[in-house]
C-alpha cells in the first residue's frame, strides 16, 4: 500500500512538473509564446485588411503600431483591426489589450488623381486616389446607386496629397455628371476636372458643360462632351476598333491601311460605306490616325460633322501629344479639331531601384545620370531643333522630373565638341538647352523650378581628338539642386 501511495506520489510530481513546463514554455497564452502569437496573427490581420503600410509590434498584449498611414481614418480602422486580431481575450484568455499608435503621414502623392469611367454597357470603374476609407466607401456607394444592375469595379486607394478645398463634393459632382452620359470618363487630377463623354441629348451635353465650367475656385472644370460620332477608332483590349461611315470603299480601305501600319496589334473593321461625302475630312484621319494607333494607350478618335468635328480624347505620353499638334496645326480643313487629352508617364527601368525620398536631392540627380547615359536628346544639324527620334527620351525626362521633390530646381545644360567657333558653339548649346526647356514646360512642368545654361566646348566628358569622343560631348545633361530662398 505504502508502494503504491509512494507511485502514486511520483506520478503525480511528475505531473506538476510536466504541466509547469508547458504553462512556461508551450501554452500559448504564456508570456514565451503569447507575444509571438499576437503579433503574427496582427500581422497578418493587418494584411488581409489591406493595410500594407502598417506593421505591429507586442510587448506582452500591447501592441505598437508603426508605418505610414495614407490617412486619419486609416490608423483608426488599422488600430481595430489590431485589437479584434486575436478576439476579444483579455488578461486571461489572451489578445490585444492596447493599441499603442507611433503612426506618421505617408508622403503626399502627386499628381493627386482620381477617375472614374462609365462604359457603353453602364457599368462603371473607379480609380485613382482619395483622401480616406470613408470618402471611398461613400463613392462606392453612390456609384453602386447609378449603376443599377450593372457592374461597379473599384480600384481606388488611400492616399495623402489632396487638395484642402472640398475634394469629395467635387469627386461627386463629377460622378454625378458622368452618371448621366451614356459613356464617358471623369477625370480629378489636384484641382483640375475633366469631364468628356457622349451623350445623344444636346440638352445634358449643355446644362453639364455649365455645370462643369462653372466649378467653383480653387477648382476649375474643362468639358468636353459630344453626339455620337459619324466614324470613330477606339483602343480596346489588344485591339484598334475602325466604326462608322464613310463614303466609299476607297475612304475604307485608305483608313485601314493607315490603322494597319501604326497599329501593332488586331485591328477591328467594323466600319460601313454609307451616307454622304464629307470633303476633306480625311485630311485630318491622315494626320491624326498614324498618332491615335501608334501612340495612344486608351481613348477615342471621332469624327462628328455638326459640332465637334475631329476629335482626339484619350490618354497618350507627353512627345505623342506634342507631335500631334504640330502635325495637326499643318491641316487646312474645314471641321473643328479638339484635343482633349491627358498626358502619361512612361515607365522608365533605368530608375526603378532608385528610392526618391531617402535623399531627394542624390536620387533626383541619378535618376537623370541614368536615363541620360542611355538615352539621347537629337537636334537638327547645327540647329536647335529637337528631332521626333528624341521622344522616347523626353518622355523619360518628364517621368524622371515627375518623380523628384517638388523643392528642387532642375538645371538644363547644352554642351558641344570643340569643333568651330568657341562662340558659336557656346550660343548653340544655351539653344538647344532652352529647346528642351520649353518642351519640359509645354509638357506641363513649372517654368520656376527649370533653369538654362550653355556650357559649350568647356565641360567635355570625352576627348575630343576622336569621333567617339565629340558624340559623347555633344549632349544635354541635367543637374539638380535644391530651391533657393
């Protein structure tokens, strides 16, 4: 019996020991495992909630939460996120008792832009950046109320930066205004509204058209809204859609072969020989379509007679644009022509490891080191005329200058071999940086933050005894620098 009572006791022991060691080193809710268990399952929460900028931290049941935030109603809805991650628990049961915030304001995005599309079939899609959960669950909700049965894609995100004036009643203005257009797309970039579409009542295209120009300040509103269009070229998915009348078989096949040439992918002929003539209308298709098929990423190319005549809507890079322009301005036609456009960035390889906000100034100017080490600006010989083989790299000039600090200043510099008059030379390359300057500031950026200057033959980087030597000098380079007082 006494055996058995000793057995007895040794099992027992051996129990108290066992369970003394799990509580310490297994349990999850022990101080060795509970910490780890909180913060992976905040994490985590974090994550599926969609808060990427965020990150927690426990220290026993408190956690402390750091990164980022696009906003004030982000950190609220991050912290409670945080605090249900793990349940209610407690002291006892375990979970988060505290959320501790050392949150900062993410950096301001610029441009600030949102946008939202109506499409042919009514559904709509909404893009772009606005100011907090609440301001995009209420767009959301108004755009679900327009668009009845239809589809709603929402693809908006947080983001600091917009303006300080009334963002969201304006945002809903235009949401309200593109509900009314059969198809159409509303554009908020910083303060600006644009508002372009296709409606078959005259009446709606006016009263919005007021409505749109008629915003009140800081924001002003550019519309551009018309009938449907007698021929039109679309870019859809992987393809250029050809729609509409014209005149005769040879207007037809003049029209696709021009979309064939510029366009690399399929391109769609849905058009019809129907209807009147229209002289020299396609003067303008001549002109225009080669830039539209080529050049365009999404928009409309239409031709309406009565009103709007030839019109260019749509989104394309800074030098497609330009060159349209100009092309444009050499049509003597007698029809209207419209650009209402909205200018790209392209993506550039050269600087996507570079990180513009740990030292602004040092990226800013690496960024420009590497787009320009691989890239060229070409002028006209001994001239200071900007060669169309130079848009690629004026579009990566613009993308470059896009991406550094808004308190930086931009020195444009021209630079020669050293073959012929020193003078010359030095009154060459101050034009052909002024050259690039005045396409940097048509491009839409700020003429203060951009200087000029013409160094000539005095800074080469190569010599100038061989030819390979004299190509490299002959270039434009940037330099960076902070604004001054």
């Amino acid at each position: 019996m006494r055996l058995l009572d000793y057995l007895i006791g040794c099992v027992a022991l051996i129990g108290l020991i066992f369970t003394g060691w799990w509580a310490v080193y297994q349990s999850g809710n022990t101080p060795v495992n509970l910490e780890a268990r909180l913060e992976a399952n905040a994490n985590a929460a974090l994550a599926e909630a969609g808060f990427d900028w965020a990150k927690v931290e426990m220290n026993g049941q408190r956690a402390r939460l750091t990164g980022k935030a696009p906003s004030v109603d982000a950190v609220r809805a991050a912290a409670e996120t945080v605090i249900t991650s793990s349940g209610s628990g407690g002291v006892i049961m375990g979970g988060v008792t505290l959320v501790e915030s050392e949150v900062g304001a993410a950096a301001a995005v610029s441009p600030y832009v949102w946008r939202a599309i109506k499409t042919d079939s009514g559904a709509f899609i909404l893009m772009g950046h606005v100011p907090s959960r609440s301001v995009r669950s209420d767009l959301l909700a108004m755009a679900e109320a327009r668009a009845g049965e239809a589809e709603v894609d929402d693809r908006m995100v947080v983001a600091n930066g917009a303006p300080a004036a009334n963002w969201q009643g304006m945002a809903k203005l235009a949401l309200e205004s593109l509900s009314e257009l059969n198809s159409g797309e509303a554009r908020l970039q910083d303060t600006r509204l644009r508002l372009r579409g296709v409606s078959m009542d005259s009446a709606i295209r006016a009263r919005l058209s007021a409505d749109v120009s008629n915003v009140t300040a800081p924001f002003r509103g550019e519309p551009f809204l018309r009938g449907p269009a007698l021929w039109s070229a679309t870019h859809g998915e992987g393809e250029l859609i050809l729609s509409g009348s014209v005149a005769s078989e040879a207007e037809r096949d003049e029209i696709l072969s021009i979309a064939r040439q510029y366009y690399a992918q399929t391109v769609r002929d849905e058009m019809q020989v129907a209807g009147e003539a229209h002289p020299r209308w396609l003067d303008g298709v001549r002109v225009g379509l080669p830039h539209f098929a080529g050049g365009f990423q999404t928009g409309v190319m239409a031709f309406e007679p009565e009103e709007t005549g030839l019109s260019f809507e749509g989104e394309a890079t800074g030098s497609t644009l330009a060159y349209l322009q100009q092309d444009l301005a050499t049509v003597d036609s007698p029809y209207p022509v419209t650009v209402f456009t909205d200018t790209v960035q392209v993506a550039v390889e050269e600087i996507r490891e570079i990180d513009f906000e740990a030292d602004p100034v040092a990226a800013c100017q690496a960024a420009f080191d590497s787009v320009m080490e691989t890239n060229k600006v070409y002028f006209e010989t001994g001239a200071a005329s900007i060669t169309r083989e130079s848009g690629n790299t004026l579009d990566k000039v613009m993308a470059v200058s896009g991406r550094c600090s808004p308190d930086l200043v931009i020195e444009v510099g021209g630079h020669t071999d050293s073959t012929g008059d020193r003078q010359a030379n030095l009154m060459l390359s101050e034009a052909r940086a002024q050259a690039v300057r005045d396409y940097m500031v048509s491009a839409g950026f700020s003429p203060s933050r951009v200087a000029v200057i013409g160094y000539g033959p005095d800074a080469p980087v190569r010599d100038n005894d061989t030819e390979e030597g004299r190509a490299k000098n002959r270039r434009i380079g940037f330099k960076v620098q902070e604004r001054s007082e």
